[in-house]
C-alpha cells in the first residue's frame, strides 16, 4: 500500500523491494500486464482459498522500476474464471502536493 498510495523516498523505496524478496511465497512474474494494458515485472503472492485462491500481484515498470499498479488476480480454484482479475490499481501519475485536498 504504501508504494501504490504514497510518493516515497527513493531509499525507502529500495529497502521495500529488497524486503520484497524476503517474503515467503512472492514469485515473480517477468510478463505481467496491469490494468491499463502496460508490461512489467510482477511480485506475486498467492492468496489465501478464501479469498479466491488466486493471487496479489505489484507491478513494476522493467526499466525504471516505479510501481505500475497492484492487481488480484482468481487462480486456478475458480476454473473457467481462473486469470480474471477481480480488483486493481494503476498508478498513471504520481506527484508531491503542498497538503492535504491540494493538487498538482
């Protein structure tokens, strides 16, 4: 949450990718694809049977590495819906603000 909903540091940043290969279960997917169509890298994590067996996934982009989006994908428990993305976040922009309700 922190990556997709706030501007961050660029060292905090890195230390949250490094922890990113830390989490037990987080594979990679080297050909994913967020919500607005673009092609990254994902960090997926499976996702518990009650939650639709699926998988949590935060892209990032192959070169600069800033986070795309976050997406949950069903797995194979749904069948035929099995890849169907069910929630999702793009970031298309990020930018620092002067406060609370302000815009860029």
């Amino acid at each position: 949450d922190l990556l997709i909903t706030y501007v961050m540091p660029p060292a905090l940043t890195a230390e949250l990718y490094r922890a990113l290969g830390n989490i037990p279960g987080v594979t990679i997917d080297r050909h994913a694809t967020d919500i607005a169509g673009r092609h990254g890298i994902g960090f997926r994590i499976a996702l518990p049977a009650g939650q639709g067996a699926g998988f949590d996934e935060l892209i990032l982009d192959q070169k600069t590495f800033a986070v795309l989006g976050q997406q949950a994908t069903l797995g194979p428990a749904a069948g035929a819906k099995a890849g169907q993305i069910v929630a999702g976040v793009a970031v298309l922009k990020a930018a620092l603000v002067s406060g609370p309700g302000k815009t860029p």
